[in-house]
C-alpha cells in the first residue's frame, strides 16, 4: 500500500479542499497550537486562491468565445453570423487581500504542526482533510499501456514503468511466426531496429508486453499495439 497527498492534484480540487480546511482551521486551532493570525492568514490564502482559479476560467472561457468570434469573422460557417459588437472583457468582482507566494507551502507546513501535536486526533485530520487516503497496489491488474509511433523510420515503443521492475516486450512482424520475445527491458522505451524482409516494401507489426516484478511476469498483457513500417 502507498499513501498519495492529502492536498488534491487539480486547482479546482485544491480550491474545496482549502476551503474546508480554512473554514474548519479555527474549530481546532487553540487545541494544537495554532494562532488566531495563523486562522486569518490561511482564510486569507482561501479566499485570494479561490478567486485566482476563478478568474483564470473567466478569462479562459472569454478568450474561447473572442477566438470563435476571430473565426467567424474570417470564414461564413452555414447560417451562423456574429454578433453587431465584439465580445466584451468580463466584470470582475473586487479582488481579496493579497496574500504571499507559496499557499500551499505554507498550509501542508501547517498541517504537519497540526499532526504532531500531542492533542491530535485523527477525527481531527479527517475533518480538515489532512489525512492521506491509502491507495492499494494489486499487482494481478497491473496492465502496461503501449505507444508506438516511427521514429526515423523506426518503430518506438513507449510505456510507463509505473510499479514495475521491468518489461517483457513482444513482437508480431507478420510472418507466420505470431509473437516472439524481444527482450525483458528495464528501461520504458524500445526502438526497434529490425529490417524488413526483403520482399516487402511495407509491413505491420505488432506489439505487446506485460509487466514484471521480481523476475515474474505479473498482471494483464497490453492491449496489442500495431504499426505501419516501410523499409529505410
């Protein structure tokens, strides 16, 4: 088992989950050592982040509607026409309190105090969301994901290595033989230099692999990945 951040990955995740942890922060903050400045500053660090992510979708969401306006104006699509007057720049409301650089710095800093006060609780930490959720690794569904594309005529075969110590790779070169080994790569990446036979002009190969861990194939083989390869 392996434990990921307790601070989501996405802005608009991160946004809800300041906001209860700055909303909360002040149920707790005498019990743990926390000052009242500290409860104002990280409510501060809420509001200012909440209303950066805010206008950055307003203004993405404007540039998308002043770029279809651009494209219309450029080319006649069917029926559709554009407006009499450009589109406008939106209305912002009033911008909170500046707040330093390094939100999130600051508030996993925090959070850590938290969690080594001796009047700690883990009721606590679920409440204010500063406990990491534990993620369980089952490797029988370990399944690797193959990308192959030319590469100076080449095939290259690309995956993530993920759990794994390495990869078996095989390949189907489309003469009777199915798929045979290429090799078990420590790497996640593979370009094959094979040539084409010398009947063919064009061919498709195919490719699949399955993970490894401790010298063991483990898991689901890849879904089969194939590719046009013409002689160079």
């Amino acid at each position: 088992m392996s434990k990921v951040s307790f601070i989501p990955s996405s802005d608009n995740d991160r946004v809800v989950w300041l906001n209860n942890f700055s909303a909360k922060l002040g149920t707790y903050a005498a019990n743990v050592g926390v000052t009242a400045a500290e409860v104002t500053a990280t409510q501060k660090d809420a509001s200012m982040y909440q209303y950066i992510i805010n206008l950055q979708e307003i203004y993405k969401q404007t540039l998308k509607n002043i770029t279809g306006y651009k494209n219309l104006l450029r080319h006649a699509v069917g029926q559709q026409h554009i407006s009499t007057s450009i589109p406008a720049l939106p209305t912002l409301s009033t911008a909170p309190a500046s707040v330093p650089e390094g939100i999130f710095d600051r508030v996993s800093k925090l959070a850590a105090r938290i969690k080594a006060s001796i009047n700690y609780t883990t009721n606590m930490g679920s409440d204010l969301g500063i406990i990491a959720p534990t993620v369980t690794f089952d490797a029988s569904t370990m399944q690797p994901l193959l990308k192959v594309k030319l590469d100076a005529g080449r095939p290259y075969v690309k995956w993530i290595k993920g759990e794994s110590d390495a990869l078996d790779l095989y390949v189907d070169r489309n003469d009777g033989t199915g798929f045979i080994l290429l090799g078990r790569l420590m790497r996640n990446e593979y370009v094959d230099i094979a040539s084409l036979p010398a009947t063919k002009v064009i061919d498709e190969w195919s490719y699949k692999g399955i993970y490894v861990i401790a010298d063991q194939p483990t898991g689901i083989y890849s879904a089969v990945a194939s590719i046009s390869v013409k002689k160079v």
